[in-house]
C-alpha cells in the first residue's frame, strides 16, 4: 500500500514540475512578445523561432550560426544586452507577422 501511494506521490510530483516547467516559458514567450514590441508600431510582430543560450555563446556566433545578418538579429531581439547573455536566455531567430 505504502508503495503504491508514493508511485502515485511521484507521479503527482512529476506532473507539478512539468506544469511548471510550461507555464515558466510560456510566461518567456509573452514577456518575450511584449518586449519586442515596447513603444514600437510593430503590432504583428511576434518571434517564429527560439533559440536557448548556451555556455559561450555570443551573439555574433548566434548571427554566423543562424545565417542572420546584425540588423535582423537586432530586429528580433530588440532589447537584449549581448555583453550580457545568460544560459537559458531565449533568442528570436524569426518572426512572423500577426495581423
Ligand atoms: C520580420 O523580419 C523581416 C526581416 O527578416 C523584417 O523585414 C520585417 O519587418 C519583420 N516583421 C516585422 C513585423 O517586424
């Protein structure tokens, strides 16, 4: 019995983490969206393709990596700090236009 319920206290646990884990990036994403959008006429921009940093990259290895130029890179990432980037920092590689 005892075994049981625990199977059953992991599974639960299990379930709490990965609930969490969604609603963690998806928060990243909208805050994401809303950054990228700040005080700008860019209604239907919103980012198409993600990209997690890893250890030692730089955003000019993102550009050559990704075939982006400055400018787009730039575009789509409109206020992020590349002397600062963190592992697990989300990059936009794309955008898509919502209307
Ligand atoms: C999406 O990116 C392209 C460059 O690849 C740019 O010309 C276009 O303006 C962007 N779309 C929006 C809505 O910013």
């Amino acid at each position: 019995m005892a075994i049981v319920s625990s199977k059953i206290t992991m599974a639960f646990n299990l379930f709490l983490v990965l609930s969490l884990v969604f609603t963690v990036s998806t928060a990243q994403r909208k805050l994401m969206n809303v950054d990228m959008n700040d005080g700008v006429p860019q209604v239907g921009m919103q980012c198409k393709s993600l990209y997690s940093v890893q250890d030692g990259d730089t955003c000019y290895d993102l550009v050559q990596t990704f075939h982006l130029t400055t400018s787009t890179f730039e575009l789509f990432n409109q206020n992020l700090d590349c002397d600062n980037l963190f592992i697990g920092q989300w990059i936009c590689l794309n955008n898509v236009t919502i209307y």
